[in-house]
C-alpha cells in the first residue's frame, strides 16, 4: 500500500523556522519525481516546490522568494521542505504528493500555524 | 508568476453535461503546459483525474473526459452523478514552475 506521512507541523511565531518531512512506503520513492502543495483553511490548492527523482531539478513557487528549500533522501525514502522566514500567510495544511501518468500519491497533509 | 483561471463555481444537473475550462494569463494553454486536472472533495487529498490534458487514470470515471479548445484546457463531464460534487483545479506547468487555478465548486443539483 502507497503511503505518504507527512510530519513536522505545528505552531510558530512569525519569522521562525520549521521543517516538514514525508516519508514515503509502498513503493519506489526514488523513481518519482515529489512535490509539495499547500492549502490555507478554506482556500484553494497551491502548489509550492518540486524536485525530481534525482534532485536533479527543482522549482518553487514565484511567491515564495527564496524562503523555502526543498530536498529529498531517496536512501530514507524521505522529502523535506525547510521552511523560513515565516509568514501569517504561510499558514496551510501543506501536502506531499507525487503525480503523473503512473502515479497519484498524496499524503494526508501537516498544519502549519503562523502566529503569535 | 503566471495566473490560471477557472470558474468559481457551476452547478450541473444530475445526468447533464458541463464543461470548466482553465485558462492562463500568458496567452493560449497548450500540451506544452501539461494540464491536470484535480478533484478535491471536503476532508480529503485531492486525487488526478486527467494527466497531459486528455489522458486518463484507471481510476478515472468515463465520464470525465479532457481537451484543449479555444486556448483553454477543458474538463467536461458528461452524465453527472451525484458524487461528482467536488472542487475541481487545474494545474498547468510554466517551464517546470506549476501553478494551480483558482479552483471551481461543482455542485451536482
């Protein structure tokens, strides 16, 4: 069974820091390309970063300006998002996920909460 | 950053037809911008309906189809149920930087 457990959430004062983690089971984490979307409480989907099987490639949202990195360690079956220099806006449920022409794997998604 | 738009919201009968569409600011949607289409329902992760604006997963009720027209990407649903009532997003991709529409509510009355 594919699995997508998504951990590292919580509440933080803005301007500070928080890492979220994915770890991945069920299948070949490192053949797929990962990418991390956000949904803010009632919004709608945004999509934050990508990284390839590989690391070869990354891209991030416009909006973000550098704030967040994304990586992956294929030999822990993991994805991570560092996130800084948070923002009240920043506050979403924040969702790993692996789409494409074979595959369609989400997580159950991670609140973060920016606030003081 | 590029800005895709859907509609806010449509409402289909039960067994009609209705198509939303996805557009982008920077001009015509195309294969290039490899449209998906996402359906979320409350409480849930969204799930792919249509990969590369037209291609289907296993999972994909027949009834959802994708296309391109008019520089737009399209999902039509042809013979709605019930449980198609949902938010509907399309992602496109802008040299590798995705970006999602707005979304559109569905509602199946």
């Amino acid at each position: 069974e594919v699995q997508l457990v998504e951990s590292g959430g919580g509440l933080v004062k803005p301007g500070g820091s928080l890492r979220l983690s994915c770890e991945a089971s069920g299948f070949t984490f490192y053949n797929y390309n990962m990418n991390w979307v956000r949904q803010a409480p009632g919004k709608g989907l945004e999509w934050v970063s990508f990284i390839s099987s590989s690391s070869s490639y990354i891209y991030y949202a416009d909006s973000l300006k550098g704030r967040f990195t994304i990586s992956r360690d294929n030999a822990r079956n993991s994805l991570y998002l560092q996130m800084n220099s948070l923002r009240v806006e920043d506050t979403a449920v924040y969702y790993c996920a692996s789409w494409g022409s074979i595959s369609d794997f989400w997580g159950q998604g991670t609140l973060v909460t920016v606030s003081s | 950053q590029a800005v895709v738009t859907q509609e806010p919201s449509l409402t289909v009968s039960p067994g009609g037809t209705v198509t939303l569409t996805c557009s982008s600011n920077t001009g015509g949607v195309t294969s290039g911008h490899y449209p998906f289409w996402f359906q979320q329902k409350p409480g849930q992760a969204p799930r792919t309906l249509i990969y590369d604006a037209s291609n289907t997963h296993s999972w994909t009720p027949a009834r959802f189809s994708g296309s391109l027209v008019g520089g737009k990407a399209a999902l039509t649903l042809s013979g709605a149920q019930p449980e198609d009532e949902a938010e509907y997003y399309c992602l496109l991709s802008y040299s590798g930087v995705r970006v999602f529409g707005g979304g559109t509510k569905l509602t199946v009355l």
